[in-house]
C-alpha cells in the first residue's frame, strides 16, 4: 500500500465520525475508485477495446438505512443536503451532483429489489471536470452502498452495466461501459484490456518501475455537453453508412481497413476521420496491450503518442492546452508516452514516467505549462488501486 493508499483508507473513520454527528448511528463504509484511461479513447462506445486502470483516488459513501422510503444525502464535498422520495424519485435530471444518486436509485427501485430508504454521506477527492471519471466513481460507489445497506446483491459487470445506464439514460451522457467497469474490476497494480463488446477483460500488471502521472490542464469538461454527444453521433452516422453496404457492421469496430478503402469513398470528410480514428485506435490497444505483457514500455509509449496525434487531428477532441502538455512532457526525461485521456476537450493527460525521473517531470512540466498558459497544473503521481469494495 502506498502513502496516499493508507491516507485514503484513513479517511474513512472520520467520514464515520462525521456521519455519526449528522445521522445519529453508525453506518458501513464503501469506496469506489476514479480511473485513467492508458490508450483507447472514445472507442468503448463504439464497441472497441480500451486499456484502463482504476486510480488511488476514489469516493467514499457512508450509510446507514432509515425506517421509512426516503433517502437523505448530504455531499461533503458540495456542503448540500438532498432528501429524496424513493417512491417519488425526479424524473429528469436538473444538472445538479444529486443526478447520479438518483440514477442509480430509480434503476435499483425499478428492478424490484427491496431498496430501502437510507442517510447517506458522501465524500471524494477524484478531481471533478479533468477526465478522471469522478461520475462512475460516484454512481459505482453510490450502487454499492445502497446495495449492501438494503441486503441486496448485484455485481461485476451487471453493477457496472447499472450505472452506466443510469448515467446515458437519466443523466444524459452518452457515456461507453469502461469507466464504471474498471471502477468495480480495476486491481491494485494492473491495467485492464477490456473488451466493450463481450465485456471479457485481462488485468496486466504495469511495470514496477513505471508511474502513472496525471497533468490536469486545469481546463473543465462536461461530457453532458453537446461535443462528446456529436462525436458519438457521428460515429453512429459512420456505422449508418457502412451498415447500408455490409449488412454485417453492427458498430464501428466491425469496420476494416479494406472496408474504409473500399466502401467509405463517400462518406464525408469528418466522418471519415472519424472512423479512421476508431478503427487505429483499436489497433493501437491491442498492440499496447502485446507490449505490456513483454514489458516494452518504450513501444506502448509510442503507441500513446500515435492515440494522442489522432485524437487532436482524426477525433478533434484535444485542445491547445492538452497539446502543450503533451509536448512538454515527451521533452522530459524518463517518460515513456504522453497522451490526452478522458473525452476530451480539456481535462488531463496521462503520462507513463520511470519512477526515477517524477519529480524532475514534475517540476519542468509544471514550470514549461504555468509559463506557456498561466495556469498552474496540478500533478498527481498515481498507483493502480482495486475497484469498489466495502471498507468498513
């Protein structure tokens, strides 16, 4: 266990101290981690491959359950309180934190499980807007614990499958199945080749003398807004097209390259990158998840900057300051690859550093970013940790 792993697991008593002071009794404790998304973007809801890992920032959920059908739920981090009616949930989101509770509320009433009402305190340090996948975290952990509180089971990909639905259907983003399948399959020190089709995995362990360092632009995203929802769109006119000349095609990962030669000549241009992008992208998982099991880290840092060149140029979701950040950090020594990760459109990076060089590549990637933009980065040098689980 690392410094910042024994730090988090030591949060969870005084999140039960705090919970006793606001509710009264004594509840369980569950905790769900935020991820990095190594190489493969924007191809799980395309049916790809995507090549996670869980990250040791996670969400915590203390509960204990109440007589009555009501949920009460207080965010630390917001400073709020929410009381909710589980027989009278809202129907539609309202752009507020409290949607992903109720989300996953409304699916676990409706399967017709005994969900029982309960107090709720929620506390997180999975960075909010920088691709980190603080929602999944969220409705991962929030599932868990409404779940253990009321006695009920649900688990592995059919939990994740829960909250991913929930955050497409009440939430309204379009989101794939990888981050809340890596928030409940992620294990410590090891990176997950997740295939989005199949939902079959392998955990790959990442090299001992690799860090995960992640580089916040300190620009904000919301995958609810209408430039991820667009992407998909398109992609969903791609597989239009090519579905209408092989009726074999059921999503973008059924495209070859011989079937863009020979049956996308008129397809329109941004669609065409955009299919070109996913069908690489594929490409560029599979091999990186070959070079991980020999321990090539120099290849899988090539093949992150080939994910990243296509994403800015193909996909069009970088930016300026996720572009600078890349290219500081491939002039540092001792890292491997840098990309973009996350949807896109601000956010992080996500940069594979020798263990020996963190904190010269702190220091000069933070200094070379603050220079360019003004804006002071924020650095965290993560562990691969284990999905949800039930901590007190």
């Amino acid at each position: 266990m690392t410094n910042k792993d024994a730090t988090l697991e030591g949060r969870a008593p005084i999140l039960v101290e705090k919970f006793v002071q606001l509710y009264g009794a004594e509840p369980l404790v569950v905790q769900a981690p935020g991820r990095v998304n190594l190489i493969g973007e924007h191809t799980d809801y395309n049916e790809g491959f995507v090549f996670p890992a869980a990250i040791n920032f996670q969400t915590r959920v203390a509960i204990a359950p109440r007589v009555d059908r009501r949920l009460v739920v207080t965010s630390e981090n917001y400073s709020e309180r929410v009381e909710l009616d589980l027989e009278r949930l809202p129907a539609m989101s309202r752009g507020h934190w409290s949607d992903y509770v109720v989300g996953v509320a409304r699916l676990l009433r409706d399967l017709g499980g005994k969900l029982s009402g309960g107090n709720l305190l929620i506390q997180g340090d999975v960075p909010q807007g920088a691709g980190l996948s603080s929602s999944a975290s969220l409705e991962v952990a929030v599932c868990r614990a409404l779940l253990e509180s009321s006695g009920e089971k649900i688990e592995g990909a059919a939990l994740a499958l829960l909250c991913q639905r929930a955050e497409n259907e009440f939430v309204g983003a379009r989101c794939g199945i990888m981050d809340q399948f890596v928030a409940v399959h992620g294990k410590r020190g090891h990176a997950l080749l997740l295939d989005c089709r199949s939902l079959e995995y392998r955990l790959l362990p990442i090299p001992e003398n690799v860090r995960l360092v992640i580089c916040n632009t300190m620009v904000r995203h919301s995958l609810t807004g209408g430039e991820y929802n667009q992407r998909r769109a398109e992609c969903e006119q791609a597989v239009r097209h090519f579905a209408e000349r092989l009726p074999m095609i059921k999503a973008l990962r059924d495209v070859t390259p011989e079937d863009l030669k020979t049956k996308g000549g008129d397809l329109p241009k941004v669609i065409r990158k955009r299919t070109l992008h996913i069908l690489t992208e594929n490409a560029r998982v599979k091999e990186a998840a070959s070079a991980l099991e020999r321990k090539d880290a120099t290849l899988f840092g090539k093949l992150m900057e080939s994910s990243h060149n296509s994403l800015r140029d193909d996909f069009e979701v970088s930016c300026k300051e996720l572009d600078l950040m890349v290219e500081f950090a491939q002039k540092t020594e001792g890292v491997y690859g840098a990309r973009m990760t996350g949807g896109g459109f601000g956010g992080c990076t996500i940069n594979l550093v020798d263990s020996s060089s963190i904190e010269a590549f702190r220091e000069r990637v933070g200094r070379e970013y603050q220079r360019a933009t003004g804006q002071q980065p924020e650095i965290y040098v993560c562990s691969a940790c284990d999905g949800v689980r039930r901590i007190l």
